[in-house]
C-alpha cells in the first residue's frame, strides 16, 4: 500500500508539473537561466512558459527556445499560476501595483529581486497572497547554481515544496529563513565573482612560469570544478580535503605558505561581509 501511495504521489507530482503554467515577468539573463532549466529538464514544456518584458530585446531567445512572448505583464498574471518576478529592484514596486488587481489565490509569486523583502511584498500584493522570495546565482544560466528562498506568512508547505523540485534542475536549492538570503548574497550572488578573480590569478600564474593563457584558463576552471565536486560529493570540510593534498615539505604546503601571508582567507571573509552588508543596505534604500 505504501508503494502505491508513494507511485500515486509521484504520478500527481508529474501531472501537476505538466499542468503547470509558468510565467517570467521581466526576461533578463536570470530570468532565462531558470527557465532554461525547467526547459532542460522537462519539467515544464515551452508552451507552457511566458514570459514579458518592455521590448523584443532580450525576448527574441525566449521565442527561440519555444516560449511564448508578451509585452504585458498582466497577460503574465492571467495565464500562468507561478509567476516569478524578476525586474530591477527599482522596478518592481511599479510592476506590482500594476499586477496587484490581477493577483489571486491561485498564485504563487516568486520575487528574484535583491533588497525588496517579504514584508514589501505581502504589503504591496494583495492580502494573503502566496508569495515568495528566491535568491539565485549566475551559474543557474548554466544548471549549476545555487540557490535560497524564503517563504512570506501566506505561501505554505505546498508551495514551497513545489519551487524546490522545480527548480532542482538549475542547481542547488534550499529555504532558509529571509535573514539568510543577504548572506547568500554576499556568499555566494557576488561570490561567483570572487571565484572568477581566483581563477584569473591562478591562470596567471601558470602563465607567469611559462604556460599558454589558454591552456592554463582551460586546468584552471577544471581545478575549481573538480575541488568544487569533492566538497558535495564527499561532504568533507574543506579543511580536512585541504589537508589530503598537503604532504610534508612538499609543493602544496609551501604555495599555502604564501597564501596565509597574503591573508587570503581574512580578505575573503572580509569580502563576504562587505558584499552581505551592502547588501542589507540596499535593502534599507
């Protein structure tokens, strides 16, 4: 009986997936890297995506890839059930009180805005409405990203259960509570800046002591991809896999060495601070 519940379930999780409508208000990169996602891993049809934007600019590769078009945001709200936001933080108390008279119960808002809280939502959205705030990063335009979201007072266990599997496709997904989506900001929104800087002075180092650029942008990035996998694969601190590859008196230790003396770990926790506290202030704009 317990299988036929569970093959019962997973029956309807995929029904209600092929049912669902989903519409992207506002078409930037972001917004094309979730729904290449979803697209990607068939979770929903092209048909069933719409997306609007104020001009063909950035809807042209929408339409390539099979979606539907609109310049529009309230055809948006009459068409599709889930319906992410994501226009320019500047942007979107006026897109929402535009939307507002075409919100219903039946929704489920998704914010991608930095800095607009739960609480902005829910007071500019009609009463009750489920409505929730996700945070990506930019590798979600490649299916590797990573992803929080926070739930508002009117979006429940339902909700968010369904914005986690549907977005599992594009990377790593987790709710957290609102407080933490500022962190993942700094951690991990500008963190990928970071890491391409890190990249940068790697190769470069490899071309300081004789190695063609391209050659050594190409071992770099998959260094970083391959220390990147250990750590989820292996759910080893990184301490203890950075330890594996130091033996004593040996190249790795000695590179390390001159790490510690360019404070490389102070410098990037200080990074992290400084990117999560703008990020709090722009919040508070």
């Amino acid at each position: 009986r317990g299988r036929n519940l569970w093959r019962t379930g997973r029956v309807r999780a995929a029904m209600e997936a092929v049912e669902l409508r989903v519409g992207f208000v506002g078409a930037g990169r972001m917004a094309g890297g979730l729904a290449r996602g979803l697209l990607r891993a068939g979770k929903v049809p092209a048909s069933s995506i719409l997306a609007s934007a104020p001009s063909d600019k950035n809807l042209d590769a929408w339409r390539e890839s099979g979606c539907r078009t609109t310049h529009c945001n309230l055809e948006v709200l009459q068409d599709c059930t889930l319906v992410f936001l994501a226009t320019k933080p500047h942007v979107l108390p006026g897109v929402l009180q535009e939307i507002r008279p075409a919100v219903g119960p039946h929704h489920i808002v998704v914010s991608l805005a930095a800095g607009v809280s739960l609480q902005m939502l829910q007071r500019l959205l009609p009463a009750g409405t489920k409505v929730l705030r996700l945070m990506p990063n930019l590798p979600c335009v490649v299916q590797a990203g990573a992803m929080v979201f926070a739930r508002g007072s009117g979006a429940g266990d339902r909700e968010a259960t369904l914005l986690k599997n549907i977005l599992s496709s594009c990377g790593l997904c987790e709710e957290v509570p609102e407080s933490y989506i500022d962190i993942h900001t700094g951690l991990s929104g500008s963190g990928v800046a970071y890491v391409y800087l890190f990249a940068e002075a790697l190769a470069d180092g490899a071309v300081k002591m004789g190695m063609p650029g391209g050659l050594a942008r190409r071992i770099a990035a998959q260094t970083l991809l391959g220390a990147a996998k250990m750590m989820v694969e292996t759910g080893e601190h990184p301490a203890k896999l950075r330890e594996d590859v130091c033996t004593p008196g040996g190249t790795t230790i000695h590179a390390l060495h001159q790490l510690e003396k360019g404070a490389l770990r102070a410098t990037v926790m200080n990074a992290v601070e400084a990117a999560t506290n703008r990020a709090r202030d722009m919040a508070e704009d």
